[in-house]
C-alpha cells in the first residue's frame, strides 16, 4: 500500500511540475485595466497581476488604450471579439520561433497603432503564420495605422493578411516589408493606404489583391524592390485604384510572369485604375523578358493619369490580352519600348509617347483604336501587326496633321475626344464628343492660332479661320492661368459626395459651374477657398463633365465621370 502510494504521489507532482513548465512557457495575460488603467508596465492592470513576459499571449477584450513601455515583447497578441484596443506605445510582437501568428484581430474588433505620436511597431513570426492578420471568420474587424506610427514586417507567411471581404485596413503611417516576408500584404477586403507602404525584396508578391478594394490616396506612397514574383498582382475581381505615387521595380531576372503590376488573368477578372499625374514607374527589371504591367485577358487597366514603364522587354513593357484605355488626360510613356495587345483591345483617349528607335510605340494583334494623340519619334504608325486599326487621333509629329484648316468656319474637328483648348491661356471652349470645337466670337488673338488643352506637348494650329472668331479692336484681353483641379473621387455615382481640393486658392467664396459635354450648365454652387470642400453631385446622368470656375484671372477647371 505504501509503494502504491509513493507511486501515485511521485506521478501527481510529476503531472504537476509537467503543468507549471508548460504554463510559463506560454503564459496567458490578460488585460483588466486594474491598475492605473492605461500603463503597459502596471502588473495590476493585468490578469494575473504580473507585466507580460517574452514567452506570453497578451489578450485584450475590453476596450483599451495602452501607454507606457514594455521592456520585453510578447510572442502574439489577440483582439477579442468587439473590443476597441488602441497601442500607443513602442512594441515588438512574436520572436521568429514559436510558431503562431503575431497580431489577431477577431469580429467587429478595431486595432488602432499609435495617435499620431512617433511610435514603431515590430512583428516577426514563422514562415508559416502570419504578422498581422484578420481572417475569414472575424466580420467587419478593422486596423488603423496613425500618422507617425512605423510598423515593421520582419518575418512571416504574409506580412498583413486581410481574409475577410467585409474588413479593412487603413494606413496612414509607414509600413516596411523585409526580405524574410513571403507576401507583403494579401487582402480580400478594403485596403486603403494614406501613407507609405515599403516592400523590401519579399520572397513572392508585394501586393496580392484577390478581392475587393485597394486604394492608394493622393499622399500614398507605395515602393516595390525586386520582389520573387510580382509587385502587385490582381485578380479575383478586385480593384487597385491609384491616385498616388508607385514606384515600383522588378526582379533583375524576371521573366514573362514576373511583373510590376499583373492584372487579372484569362479566367479571373481584375482592374487596375491609376489617376494619379505624380510618379507611377514601373521598371520590368534587368532581363530582357520582364514586363512592367501585364494584363491578362479579363484584366482591365485604365488610365486617367502618367505612367512611365522601362526596364525588362522593351517590345511589351506593357503586355495586354485584355482591355486598356488610356483616358482623356491619360499620358503613357513607354520610354524606348512599345505596348504589345495581343488579343486585347487598346484605346487611346489620351497621349501615348515613344523613343523606339524600330517602329511604332504599339504592336498590335489584337484591336486599336486612337481617338487622341500620339508622338512617336520614329514612326507615324499609330501601331504595327495583324491586328485591326482605328486611327482618328494625332500624330504630333506629322505636321499636316498638327496644322488644321478651318476652311473660313468657325468649326474645326480636332481628333475625336472633347478637350477644353486654350489659346495663350484663355479658354476657347470645350469640344463635343467627336472632337468639334466651335470658336466663339472674337475667342481668338490671330488667324493662325496655336491651341493647346490639358495634355503638356499637345499643341494645334488653327489657319483660315471665321474673321468673327479673331480679335481686330485693340481692346487689352486680361492674361489668364490655368489651374487643374484636384477633384475627387473622378469616378463617381449619382448622388455621392465630391471632394474638391481648393487650398491653393484665396479664403474667398467662389462660383463654380458642371458643364456637360456640350458645353450645358447643369449645375453651380459656391465654395470657399482655402481649403477642401465638399458637393452632393445630385441625379446627374451617366458621362463625362467639366468643373469649372474663373476668379481673379485663375480659369480652374477638373473632369468627373459619372456612372450608374
């Protein structure tokens, strides 16, 4: 009975000693807020009442903001289910060895990092879990990144990984990727970026956007370098849309499935808009077969801004089975190399430019159609191929099509997209939708006159025009600027909210007007200057219009385009 005894106690405190080692190894803290209620180094705010050691997982499910130091980071971090968890403080999160995600946010759980104080974040896991992530199962959870907050992905399977359709990201700080991350941020959700996001050679994709929304705001800032496959890649019905600044740069040895940006492939749909005028480069990488932007065939890119494509092959720096449109204003600068549509469908509303010293800027298989202009400094082929050609644009090289005459009309046709023009900064008006510019009386200094819109490098010379339309009294004609406006969102259903930037302008109210296409006032209103302000665009039809206004010699007009 004795022996018996002895047995049973030595396996009791066996079991026991078993239990304690594996406790402290993986040491659950939780926070209560007992203590001062915000410091990370008060015990008491904590449950047990001790500060979280390396080897634990920290719990929030209350609402919390947390302050202070912590001396030593935790292995991985929950946000419970509804709770609203601010960390305005210094913390590393994860050690790169013990193998569960770093930080998880649950359903309808919101994780701020930092307030707008200088604060860095570091997350590293295993290769095969996750730094950052909301999955599938946590509805509606959201991560909001403040101004001055840096959060480092070090190493993991993805660096942020948005699972849910229904949840979003938000940043307006600065996140870095390092080289040990698989895939840099991997979203089904809403993504919006109003910061930096840095992606540092990842072992596969910067960006992948299987669903939903990606959005890079007018103050983003996104930098890819040399990632194992591509910088941003598209499917899934997603959309990117751009109205920052890309910087993106391939492999050194990509090849034909290594891009800066790919969109959409041939089973799945994806689209890929860039609004921004500031810098969108993509560099194909060194080798000869990469492509800065491929679209596959249900892939859609459309382009409202500049975008610059170098490096890799410079007869498909932009390789398309699927549709583009470069948009009114859209200027695409291939550099030395050409787009190939093979297949695809190509439609020019804009400026395409080339130095390719062996033919035309575009190769074509597929369809083209040119409604714009096009410089090409060694041929005045729109494009070369097999394919099918629609020519109703420019060549800005070929004098005879730069010098139109107007036949002793007040009309002339010029390409067919409707551009405002200006002569010597005075606006003469906007053509309609095949390209007609009527010149109103006395709109003109001289017979000829140089034209130019909106488009930098696009200018026209008007000759034998209506006497009417030319200025013959010596009455003084005020000088006027130019102004673009930065109106957004372009893209826009009835009955939404425009937002239009006017910081640069005097504290004073100003009279705007929306003109159709016909150059119809369908709607004014007043602003104040000096800052953003906000319209409810009402029940306008489904098109394009111009925002317009003239105030102390500032003629200042945007583009929106409405849909259904």
């Amino acid at each position: 009975m004795q022996k018996t005894y002895t047995f049973q106690l030595r396996t009791s405190v066996f079991l026991l000693l078993s239990l304690f080692v594996f406790s402290t190894a993986s040491t659950q803290i939780i926070w209560d807020g007992g203590g001062d209620g915000t410091s990370w180094e008060d015990p008491a705010n904590w449950n047990p009442d001790m500060v979280p050691p390396a080897d634990s997982l920290v719990v929030f499910d209350v609402n919390a903001t947390i302050t202070g130091t912590a001396a030593v980071g935790p292995y991985r971090v929950n946000i419970a289910e509804n709770a609203q968890v601010t960390l305005d403080l210094d913390l590393s999160v994860g050690n790169g060895v013990t193998n569960e995600h770093a930080v998880v946010i649950s359903a309808h759980a919101t994780l701020n990092l930092g307030t707008g104080t200088p604060r860095n974040f570091s997350l590293e896991t295993t290769s095969g879990k996750q730094c950052m992530a909301i999955f599938a199962a946590s509805d509606s959870a959201a991560i909001f990144i403040a101004p001055e907050t840096t959060v480092q992905f070090v190493q993991g399977s993805n660096g942020l990984n948005l699972a849910n359709a229904k949840s979003s990201v938000t940043n307006e700080g600065t996140l870095v990727f390092g080289s040990l991350i698989k895939n840099g941020i991997k979203t089904n959700g809403t993504f919006l970026n109003k910061g930096t996001i840095q992606f540092d050679e990842v072992i596969t994709d910067g960006a992948q956007v299987r669903e939903g929304v990606f959005e890079n705001g007018p103050s983003g800032l996104i930098t890819a370098t040399k990632p194992g496959d591509d910088c941003f890649e598209l499917f899934g019905n997603s959309v990117f849309t751009n109205y920052g600044a890309l910087e993106l740069v391939a492999q050194d040895s990509a090849g034909t499935g290594n891009n800066c940006i790919q969109v959409g492939t041939d089973v799945e749909q994806a689209t890929f808009i860039n609004e921004s005028d500031g810098t969108v480069s993509a560099n194909g990488g060194a080798k000869i077969t990469g492509r800065p932007i491929s679209l596959g065939e249900l892939g859609v890119l459309q382009n409202y801004g500049a975008i610059t494509v170098d490096g890799g092959n410079d007869g498909a720096r932009i390789y398309s089975r699927g549709e583009m449109i470069n948009e009114m204003n859209g200027v695409l600068d291939l550099l030395d190399g050409r787009v190939n549509v093979s297949a695809g469908i190509l439609t020019n509303n804009g400026f395409v430019k080339s130095t390719r010293t062996d033919g035309p800027g575009i190769f074509n298989t597929g369809e083209v159609i040119n409604n714009a202009f096009y410089q090409f400094d060694n041929s005045n082929l729109f494009a070369s191929g097999t394919g099918i050609f629609t020519d109703n644009g420019i060549d800005l090289t070929d004098t005879t099509r730069t010098k139109i005459d107007a036949e002793g009309t007040c009309l002339v046709d010029i390409a067919e997209t409707p551009y405002e023009w200006f002569e010597g900064g005075n606006s003469i008006g906007i053509a309609d939708a095949t390209g007609g510019l009527v010149f109103p009386e006395e709109s003109l200094s001289a017979d000829p006159a140089i034209l130019t819109t909106s488009l930098e490098g696009v200018s026209i010379m008007v000759f034998n025009i209506c006497p009417e339309a030319v200025v013959t009294s010596s009455v003084f004609v005020p000088k006027t600027e130019t102004v673009l406006l930065h109106v957004y969102p372009t893209l826009a259903g009835p009955g939404e909210m425009l937002i239009v930037d006017l910081s640069g302008f005097a504290h004073e109210p100003i009279t705007f007007e929306i003109m159709d296409m016909t150059g119809k006032v369908v709607r004014s209103f007043i602003l104040q200057g000096g800052a953003e302000s906000s319209i409810e665009l009402g029940e306008l039809r489904k098109g394009m219009y111009i925002l317009k206004s003239y105030t102390n010699g500032v003629n200042a007009t945007g583009r929106i385009i409405v849909f259904d």
